[in-house]
C-alpha cells in the first residue's frame, strides 16, 4: 500500500504509529483491488492489533518469571492416577477467578505438578492480558531480607507484590516462617485480600498451616486472609517427575 506520503509517514513514526505503519505498507494492493480506504484501513489496524496484542502478553509473560515457561494448561497430563479434576482446570483458565479476587492453593506430593499448574495459570493469566508474578518461598524471604538492607525497602517490595493482579507463590510454607517473615505475609495478603489473587503451592495440607505458620497470632490472622475465598485442588501423590523420566528411557 502506497497511498502515504514520507511526510506522513514520518508523523506516524513520531507518534509511536510503526506497527500501524508496517501493517499499512504490507498490505498487497493486488489482494485489496477494490477495497475503500476505509476498508484497507481496517484491515491494517487489525494486523496493527494483534502484533501488538501478541508483543504485550509475551512481554507479560518474560516479566512474569514462572518457573516453566511453557506450562500450558491445554497440555496438562490428565493420568487417571493424578485424580485432577478437567472440569475444574477448564474453568480456572476462564481467569474468571481472578475476576473475583479468590485465591487457589495446589497442595500435594512433591513431583505431584504443583510448580507446573501454578506457571500454567500465570501464563493463562497473562493471555487475558493480566499482570502475574511468580516467586518461590525461599526466593521470598531472600527478596525481603535484601530489601531490608535498603531505606523503605520492605514497603516498596510488599507495594511491589501486592500489585500484582495475580502472585503465585511457589513452595508455600516449605519452612516455617520466622516471626519477621510472618508479619510480611500478613501485610501483603492484607493488601492483597479482595483487591487481587494468589496461587499458593504447597506439600502441606490446610490442616497444618496454622502450626507451620507459628499457631500464633499472626498464623490465625494470615489463615483468616486465605481461607474464606480459597478454591483447594489436590495433585495427589503420583510424581510426575519419576513418570516423564521414564517416558524418555
């Protein structure tokens, strides 16, 4: 398409416009004989859009840092030994829960898949054009003990997490926390409770949280911002881990 002048052409460039530009001059004129303006037009803005549809959800998903960055919940293993729910899996990648601020824990054995579906939910997330983050427990309680070290470092990370429409935590209560580390978990599901959702994964089965988490003040607290808008799914026992390495002897 040849109809714009280098004048033009350069106040499009100027305006931040070269996706719009580049769709417009690879528009075939032997394909689009006949077409108005108008049409043409329309035609580059929806190339335009979904260039750029496609730029801002792999940008979100690179930021995002999941652990696998392929995880696809399309493609999650449905062994009859796994006992997941399809149905279930089907409605979270509507990220309809997310709509409504409700929270999603993965608790099962370690190799079960739980890192998996938490990466899968945050690319999911991502494809609906939703800022997600994933960050694993231990990678946590080094990120606030660095932002300790730095002026108003522990309020710019606990403004940056809570920011966050969607945070997956990975490796939930591997530890148990110490009181510095409880009374930043509690700040930042405050923060998070009705504004935004967590997916939280974990070995640990809700009836050990409370202890894991001190049985103290602060656990009852913390449970309190979890439990009353939380969907629990299990990933059973059977590792996942052991059976992809047997499929590739």
């Amino acid at each position: 398409m040849t109809m714009l002048d280098t004048e033009t052409k350069n106040k499009m460039r100027d305006m931040g416009a070269e996706p719009l530009l580049d769709a417009l001059s690879a528009l075939d004129d032997g394909l689009t004989l006949g077409l108005s303006f108008e049409e043409k037009l329309k035609l580059a803005v929806d190339d335009a859009h979904a260039v750029f549809t496609h730029a801002k959800i792999q940008g979100l998903k690179r930021r995002s840092g999941v652990r696998y960055p392929d995880a696809d919940l399309r493609r999650v293993d449905m062994l009859t030994e796994r006992g997941l729910d399809q149905a279930m899996l089907a409605q979270l990648g509507t990220c309809r829960f997310i709509e409504l601020h409700h929270n999603i824990v993965f608790q099962g054995f370690t190799g079960s898949g739980k890192s998996y579906l938490g990466s899968a939910l945050a690319n999911q997330a991502c494809q609906h054009r939703i800022r997600a983050n994933y960050v694993r427990m231990p990678d946590l309680e080094e990120l606030i003990s660095v932002a300790a070290d730095k002026p108003h470092g522990k309020t710019q990370l606990l403004k940056k997490l809570s920011n966050f429409t969607l945070l997956v935590i990975d490796e939930w209560l591997l530890d148990p926390p110490d009181e510095a580390l409880q009374s930043f978990l509690l700040e930042l599901l405050e923060r998070r409770y009705d504004a935004a959702s967590t997916v939280f994964c974990t070995q640990y089965p809700k009836k050990d949280w409370h202890t894991r988490l001190g049985g103290s003040v602060h656990a009852d607290a913390i449970m309190d911002r979890i439990v009353h808008n939380t969907t629990w799914i299990e990933t059973g026992t059977f590792n996942m881990r052991e059976h992809q390495a047997q499929i590739m002897l």
